[in-house]
C-alpha cells in the first residue's frame, strides 16, 4: 500500500499543496480535493477528453495521469481560462456558436482547442479537427465546435475582444 506523499504545483496560476497517495489520478485531485468540477469523468482511460486540462500548455488527460508526475508543474484547467470574471475567447466562442449541446464533452475539447490556438493562431480546418483527435463528442455539433474554434482564432489574432 502506499502511502501519502506531499505534492506541489501550480493550479490555474495559484501554488497548490495536496497530500495524497503518489499513484491518484490527477482527474481525482483537481475534483475531489480542489473543487475543480469542470474537468470531468469520461471513459477513466485517457481515451475521451473530457478530462483535458494543460500541464505547461499542452494538454493531456487528467484521468491517467498520476498526481507524482505533476509536481512543479502548472496546471490549467477550464476554470483557470477566464480573466478578471470575462470569459476567455474559447468560451466565448463557444457560446456565441453554440457549440455546446450535452455540455460533457465540451470543457476538455475547449483545453484542447486553446493548446491549439497557443501554437498555432491561424488553424485551418483540418488542423482543429487533428487537435480535437483525443475529444470524443457524442451530440453532433461538431460544425459549430470548428466554427467556435475559428472564431476565437480570429478574435485573439485581433487582440482579445470578442
């Protein structure tokens, strides 16, 4: 059995502490013992996305990641992307598209889409839909998805504003 070890990261930009077996789940961690509800439970494998938060901008699935292999890194998750109380563009997009329907899928395809957007500002189609290749979604509103995801390219190129 093992036992519990110190950990000490970054969270959306605020140094965390969290004392836990070293082999926990990320996923768990950001849930149960920070509040961070908006990373969800998919499939537990790595295989969905619906877990996708960034370690150091890039993003990966919290569900199979252990809480050992985060320590001094920085964590974002979909509550650490708005500023000052507004949404950052990607959720703004996303609203402005409506590109949500269940909603489940939706808070891991937007950490992908903004590692996506870090890296390459000007995405065509077939390289946001390559980014979105670890996301399943199930509600059929992949046009509006691509949509929101152009258009919050095309508002951070223009300096923010949506």
């Amino acid at each position: 059995m093992a036992t519990a070890e110190t950990v000490k990261f970054l969270v959306n930009g605020v140094e965390r502490e969290v004392r836990a077996e070293p082999s926990t789940p990320l996923l768990y961690i950001l849930r149960n013992d920070l509040g961070l509800k908006g990373t969800r439970f998919g499939c537990g494998e790595g295989q969905c996305g619906a877990c996708t938060v960034l370690m150091d901008g890039k993003p990966l699935q919290s569900c199979d990641v252990p809480l050992w292999s985060v320590a001094g890194h920085a964590i974002t998750t979909v509550e650490g992307l708005s500023r000052d109380g507004a949404p950052h563009p990607i959720q703004q997009a996303f609203l402005d598209e409506q590109a949500a329907q269940c909603g489940y899928c939706i808070n891991g395809i937007m950490m992908s889409a903004v590692a996506l957007l870090e890296r390459s500002p000007d995405p065509g189609d077939a390289e946001i839909a390559a980014a979105l290749d670890r996301n399943l979604c199930r509600c059929g509103t992949h046009v509006r998805i691509l949509r929101a995801i152009a258009r919050a390219a095309r508002v951070l190129r223009e300096g923010g504003k949506s």
